[in-house]
C-alpha cells in the first residue's frame, strides 16, 4: 500500500515557504503522493495553484487533488488548467473530483447547488473529450495543451453517496473516500467496486483514502479543534473525523495495517497541524 501526504494548504495564515518546505520534504521522503483539498468559500489556497507551486518543488511524487468540487468551474477552463497542471509536472497530477456538500461554496460561484450531479457527469464526458484534443465545437479548436497521460490525468470519484460512487460504473479510474471511520470506508470501497464490475470494467478500481493525522504535544486537542471549523458544514461527520484522528505512532502503524486489510491502495495522511516538523514526525513513524 502507498503512503501519500496532504499540503497544510487549507490553514489560514499559511507562509507560502511552509507550502514549497513541506513539498520538497514529501518529495525527498516516502511519499507517493502530495495532495491538496478544495473549498471556495474559506480562506484556503485555491487547489491548483497550490499544486502548481507544488509542482516547481517536486520532481517525483505525484499532485493529487482531494478533492475537487468540480461543478464550482467553468468545463473548459477546468480542462486547460489541469492538462497545463499534468505537462508541467510530467504527467504526475491525479484528480480526485466530486460535487461537494457545502451550499456556500455554490452560492460564492453562482453555480446551481441542486443540479450539480447532473452537471458533474456532464463534465466527466467534456473533460473526456476535450482532453482527447477534439475541438470545442464546429467553430472553434481544441482547448489545449495535450495532457501527458495519455486520455487525460487519472481521476478518482468522491462522495459517499451510492449515486456518487455508482458514477464509477463508467467514468474515473478509481475512487476516494474523505476520511470517516474504517467501517463506512470499507463499505464505500465495496460499492466502488461493485459499480466498476456493473460498469462491465476491465481490471479493477484503484482505492483511496485519506486520515487525518497531527503528532506531537496536543497533538489530539488541536488536530480536533481543526476538523470542527475546517469540516462544520459535515455536522456529525465532523465528529466523527475529529474523534478518529491519528495522533500517536502507534496508532499511524495500526491504522496502516486497517488500511491495508480493507484494500486500500493509497492511504493520504491529512495534516491537522500546519507545521513542516508534521512531514518529519510521519516519516519518523513509517520508518
């Protein structure tokens, strides 16, 4: 199973040299992957900036958005910034894309909260197809450029709703739960996999997921104090992720193996604690 690392790019008042400090140590440790979180209405780091930054940093670990409301943008747009995001970086960005559940994001974009699952899917087949160099239209070319990875980057599908997932049955090449407890993972991970197998797909889908983590002294208090402003708008859930957070070495060994018994792929560490010695204490851990 690979181990990957969120950016603390969701933290107010982050300093942009913390951002391409913990990048460069990500790339140089055990990591497979550098992942980034998406809000509109928050004072965060816009996800692919941050990732673009990210991308200057790193030569090998791959830039995966975790995940990105995709509605909230503009089809075209979308397309051209994440096929530049994929040539810059070499062909290293990973999408994970899904609808969000928080209508002040919506509001922000002037984009339609109760339509936007229709909208996704729609965007899934132009994002396809613009990525394939096909022109916009009749009168007009192709937006590019031409992604390195050949159809366009990897996507993975989030949400935890069945209609969520069930989109697996014919888009994205895997899936990514954002956070919870294993239980309800495990069961996400058992419908992807169910609805890759409708979708009458061939191998078998890549599964994700992210944890929460914060080391160190207080590590537990503020991690959670974290996750109940960042995570409000998921009521119980919010709970839920802050009463689960890792925050000791063992418990990171433990739930790697959990993680690992229920087939996960890809476990991403999501930092509740915006300081690089974070980076270091994980590693410290997997060593």
């Amino acid at each position: 199973m690979k181990i990957g690392i969120a950016l603390p790019s969701a933290f107010l008042n982050v300093p942009g040299e913390v951002i391409r400090k913990w990048a460069r140590l990500a790339d140089e440790g055990p990591f497979s992957s550098l992942a980034v979180p998406d809000r509109l209405a928050y004072k965060d780091f816009d996800a692919l900036m941050t990732l673009a930054v990210a991308a200057g940093e790193t030569k090998r670990v791959r830039l995966l958005t975790s995940v990105l409301a995709a509605p909230l943008q503009n089809t075209s747009i979308l397309a051209k910034q994440m096929a530049t995001l994929d040539v810059l970086s070499n062909g290293r960005l990973t999408l994970g894309l899904g609808i969000g559940i928080r209508e002040d994001d919506y509001r922000v974009a002037s984009a339609s909260y109760h339509t936007r699952g229709k909208h996704f899917e729609k965007q899934l087949a132009e994002l396809t197809r613009l990525w394939s160099g096909e022109p916009y239209d009749e009168e007009t070319g192709p937006v590019g450029p031409t992604p390195v990875q050949t159809g366009g980057p990897e996507i993975l599908l989030g949400g935890f709703a069945p209609a969520a997932i069930n989109r697996l049955g014919r888009w994205g090449n895997g899936y990514v739960s954002g956070g919870g407890d294993l239980q309800m993972i495990s069961g996400c991970f058992r419908m992807a996999e169910q609805a890759w197998q409708h979708g009458e797909r061939s191998g078998k889908p890549r599964l994700v997921s992210d944890a929460f983590f914060g080391l160190g002294p207080d590590s537990a208090a503020r991690s959670a104090a974290y996750i109940l402003d960042y995570h409000a708008p998921l009521g119980p859930m919010a709970q839920m992720m802050a009463a689960g957070v890792i925050s000791s070495p063992q418990i990171v060994k433990d739930k790697i193996k959990a993680f690992e018994d229920i087939g996960t792929d890809e476990v991403i560490f999501i930092p509740c604690i915006p300081e690089v010695d974070q980076v270091r204490r994980l590693i410290d851990c997997l060593g």
